[in-house]
C-alpha cells in the first residue's frame, strides 16, 4: 500500500525521518489546496482536499501539529483512507503501553509500563511518561515532556515544551500548559496555565471556559 504524509511542515519533515528509520518507504506528501510548498526532498507534495480524499490503497499519517486541526482532518477522512501512526526506532516502549490509531511518536521518548495513549496523540522528542498514565485522544506533548506516574492527560490537551506534571495530576481536556510550567494540581479543562508551579492565567470574569471543538 502507498504511504503518504498529511502535512508538509516540520512536523511533516520530522515524520518523514521517523518513517524511514523505521524503513517505512514514503511516497510523497498530501497538503490543502493552496498550500505553498514545492517537492520536499525529492518527494512529491500533492494538493487534496481530505474531505474528497479517497483511495482505499492508501495509509496515511496525520502529520499535523494541532490537537484541533488534527481531530479535523481525522474526522475529514473518516473511514475512506486508513490512518496510521509512527514510533521511531530510538522510542524505548515498555510493555503493558496500549497505543490508539494514527499516534506520532517522535525521535527519543522513554515510556514505561502499564500507560494508555489515546489516538492521534502527538509525542514530541525527549518526552517522558511514567507507570499508569493515561493520555486521551489529540494530546500534544511538547518537546522534553515529563508525567510522573498517574497523570491523566485528556482529549485535546496541549502541554508545551520542558513540562512537568507531578504524579496523579489531571490536565483537563482541550486545555494548555505553558513551556516549562511544573504542574503540581489539576488543570481545569479548557484553561491556561503557566509558571512554576503552574497557575491559571486570569482574564476579566476569570479564566476562559471550556469551550469543546467542533465535531
């Protein structure tokens, strides 16, 4: 079947590496139409649109670096083309890891034992995650990352680079934590939080509500 990148940025690029140290042989990159990008590395960049994308010989991996734009185009594609993920060669996975459809799991990550990882997460390089963690479907995770044992990470959350997350915390879903925050309590779904140890970034009437992406 024909391998083929959703995504022609760095993250694209950064995909493309993973997939040919794992020997993976990748066909060339799918972008919207209007998207200004020429052939990249002597692959082929082709411009689609993924609600009509349908090609049942087809894979493809979702290289895009937002929580939301991702679960878009998952939801874009349903079941016409098969998704598929990426776990580079130098990612040590210890055994009881579940992993859902279309994961990215990017350069030199470590994750232990006993963790569940929801679909069309992203694992940027030098992330951590301990026993018992549980990260829910469209979760980013920064650069050099770190959950201690325990931590729920829910739908949509994205924790930026250098974050730690102390054991048996939840981050709420659809919410962000700042680069370098240490997060010690709960993160509200839907907010904002920075600083060590991290705190909600306050705005007129309080934090900002949850607001769920559109299905």
């Amino acid at each position: 079947m024909t391998l083929l990148i959703y995504g022609a940025g760095g993250l694209g690029r950064e995909v493309l590496s993973a997939l040919q140290a794992c020997g993976e042989h990748v066909a060339g990159f799918v972008v919207d139409p209007g998207f200004p990008v020429a052939d990249i590395r002597g692959l082929q960049v082709r411009a689609e649109r993924l609600e009509t994308f349908s090609d049942p010989v087809v894979r493809l991996v979702l290289a895009v670096g937002d929580g939301r734009a991702r679960q878009r185009a998952a939801l874009s594609i349903g079941t016409a083309v098969e998704c598929v993920g990426v776990r580079h060669p130098a990612a040590v996975v210890g055994s009881g890891v579940s992993v859902g459809t279309g994961v990215l799991i990017i350069g030199l990550c470590s994750i232990t034992t006993d963790v569940s990882i929801g679909s069309h997460t992203l694992i940027n390089p030098g992330s951590t995650i301990a026993h018992d963690c549980v990260l829910g479907d469209f979760v980013n995770l920064g650069p050099s990352c770190s959950l201690a044992g325990r931590v729920t990470v829910e739908e949509g959350a994205n924790l930026g680079v250098g974050v730690s997350v102390a054991p048996g915390v939840v981050i709420g879903a659809w919410s962000t934590v700042g680069a370098g925050a240490v997060v010690i309590r709960d993160v509200e779904p839907g907010s904002t939080v920075v600083g060590v140890p991290a705190r909600p970034i306050q705005r007129r009437g309080g934090t900002a509500p949850f607001v769920p992406p559109p299905a």
